[in-house]
C-alpha cells in the first residue's frame, strides 16, 4: 500500500485494487437484504456506508467500458469474498466483524488514501477515481465512528455469551489477515521497479 500510494506503482496497481474492493464490497452489501432483520447484524446496515455503487463508477472511470467482463478476482480476494459469503450464510457476529473492519477502516484511513491517490495520478478532489472514499452521506465521520463503536459496545446485550464474543474478536483478525493477503497478492502482481 506505501508503494502505490507513494506513486512507485502506476495507476493500474490502483485500478487493480479498486477492482479487488469492489468484489470484496459486492459480498459485503449483497449480504444486507438477507441480514436487515438479525438483532447482531442488522443494527449495523446503514445505506450511507454501502459503496458497491461508487467502486463501479470508479472502475468505469479506470478501466473503461466492460470493465465488468474482464474483472477478476485475485485468489486472496476470492478468499475473503468467501469468507464474508459463509459469515452472511451462517454467522451474523462473524459479519459485524467483516463489516466493522471494511467500512470504519475506509471510513477511516480511506480519506488518506483518497487524498494520496488525488495527488499521485491527478483525480479530481472527490472525483471520478476515488468515490469510493467519499461517504457523502456522512456529514460528521467522527460523530457516525462514535455511534457505530456504541453499537459495537452493545454487542455485549445481544451476543451475551462471552465465548461468541471472543470469536467475533478473533474473526476481525481474520478480516485484517484476509486483506492483508490481497496486498500481498497485489504486491506479487505489481513488484516495485528497483
């Protein structure tokens, strides 16, 4: 991630990993409709995080038209989209824990990289490029991070067993290995230049 956000990989390292995002968010929100309703996971399923919309903008804006057709999935992205699949398919807690890593972490750290992307292959502030970054409807990112963590601490109520809770824990560090190893993948794909 230093390496392309420090502008020594080319803006197709970056379209790559907008692509690898976008499968990765696409198992993520195609998960709400099924999960609106759970007491664990459906307090945390706020339209204004949903970003599939935007990473398709940025992708057409990267790669172009029929982007869609030649999209690809590294195996590490694979992994993780899978994972996330199973976690909606039977474990709502194991979800909190994908979407909690995602949304806050691009939420979060995600404005840096916009802003770095911004100034390395000249978007437009906000743009056509990196939307994905641009939670329009969050008005005040740091009071949302504050209700979502209340949220989190509610957990404790409906998720009373305290062995539940650890797992959920342990399967955020999943989440953390998981895209960690799409970054390894990608940085196996675009080696930086000696």
């Amino acid at each position: 991630m230093s390496d392309l956000l420090g502008g020594h990989l080319g803006v197709e390292a970056y379209a790559r990993y907008t692509e690898q995002l976008w499968f990765v968010y696409r198992a993520l929100e195609d998960g709400v409709e099924a999960l609106r309703e759970d007491p664990v996971a459906g307090p945390f399923l706020k339209a204004e995080l949903e970003r599939v919309a935007e990473l398709e903008r940025d992708l057409a804006h990267l790669r172009g038209a029929g982007w869609r057709e030649r999209a690809t999935p590294l195996p590490a992205t694979a992994a993780y989209a899978a994972r996330i699949e199973e976690c909606v398919r039977t474990w709502p807690g194991g979800y909190v824990a994908h979407h909690y890593t995602r949304y806050l972490g691009d939420l979060s750290g995600g404005q840096i990289i916009r802003g770095r992307a911004e100034k390395a292959w000249g978007f437009a502030r906000k743009g056509d490029g990196v939307r994905f970054y641009v939670f329009k409807g969050i008005a005040n990112p740091a009071a949302f991070k504050r209700s979502y963590r209340e949220l989190l601490d509610r957990l404790d109520v409906v998720v009373p067993d305290e062995l539940e809770r650890h797992r959920i824990v342990d399967e955020c560090k999943r989440a953390f290995a998981l895209n960690t190893a799409v970054f390894r993948a990608l940085g196996e794909e675009f080696p930086r230049a000696a």
